[in-house]
C-alpha cells in the first residue's frame, strides 16, 4: 500500500514538474483546431484558439511564452509549417469575442500567405480588459445566450444587473498591437 502511494505520488509530481517546466507558460487548453493544406501554395498550416484562464491577468511576457508552448506542441503533433495560436481568457469568451494574443509560428520561415516571414510574430491586445469588462463580457453573453431580445433589451438587463446607465454599456474592443517579432526559438 505504501509502495502504490509512493508511486501515484511521484507519478503526480512528475505531471506538475511538466506542466510548470518552462517559468512564463500557464496551464492551456485548445478549444478549436484546424488544419488546412493549401496546394498551390504548398503549405502545411494550423490555426488553433486557446484557452488560458484569466490570460487578461497575465503578463505579455507570461501570454507569448504560453501561446510559443502552444504552438511547439501542435508543431510537434502535426508538422505544420505555419502555425497560428490565439489566445482567449475563457471557452465562451473565443466564441464572441477577439483574442487577447494572435501568435504565428512559421519555423520553417514562411507566413500565413505563403511569403517570406519571421520565425515568431506576436499581436497583442494593446490593453487588456479589466475586471469589470470582463464582467461586461460575461453578461453580454449570458444575455445573447437569450437570443430573443433586441439589443437595447439586452443593454437594459445588463445596465441593470451592472447598476449603470443604459448608454454606458458598451461592448469592450480593444486592438492588437506587435508585440513581437523574431527568428529564433
């Protein structure tokens, strides 16, 4: 008995030690992947969307070392030579809403579009959403989820459930900005 503890704890440490192996990279999830072959550019490619949780939290730094470990594991599955990761906070959040990091990964140095490119190129938001969009956001969805009211129904109920005015709700965008772009790692 002791031995079979002594094994499902080791075994446990070692998942934990794998999954917190590199400082920045934070526990994902990939929600959505696709893979598409593109003949007459003879390309290889994958998109992929990303959970990571609360990655409005996270530190740039924190996000691309997540979205690289995210793009060397399906690099490593499926040999794509563009591999294209999207960042999100939450499932429900990728289904409505723009990424928070858009990452591509081309190791063997061509873009999306089959042209010449960097090894990494990183957009991100260039500010993130606060605690209080993100409540926005999860309202906004629970109320689309309704998907019978009109729009200033849906802006009253969550003006209402945010105690703000109605012409005070709105829906949080933000831009992507570079964040980075290299040719090693």
């Amino acid at each position: 008995m002791r031995t079979l503890f002594y094994a499902v704890l080791t075994g446990c440490m070692l998942v934990f030690v794998a999954q917190a192996g590199v400082a920045g990279v934070k526990t994902y999830e990939y929600v959505d992947v696709q893979s598409e072959s593109v003949p007459k550019m003879d390309l290889e490619r994958v998109r992929a969307s990303v959970v990571v949780q609360d990655a409005h939290t996270l530190s740039q730094t924190d996000l691309i070392d997540t979205a690289k470990a995210a793009a060397y594991k399906l690099c490593d599955k499926n040999k794509q030579q563009v591999i294209v990761v999207k960042v999100y906070p939450s499932k429900d959040y990728a289904l409505f809403f723009p990424q928070l990091l858009d990452m591509t990964y081309s190791p063997e140095l061509i873009g999306w579009n089959g042209k010449p490119s960097a090894k990494w190129v990183a957009y991100i938001a260039d500010e993130m959403p606060s605690e209080e969009d993100m409540f926005r956001i999860r309202t906004w969805m629970l109320e689309q989820t309704k998907n019978k009211q009109s729009l200033l129904d849906r802006k009253k109920d969550i003006a209402k459930k945010m105690k703000i005015p109605v012409d005070d709700v709105y829906f949080p965008i933000f831009n992507l900005v570079p964040c980075l772009m290299e040719n090693h790692g």
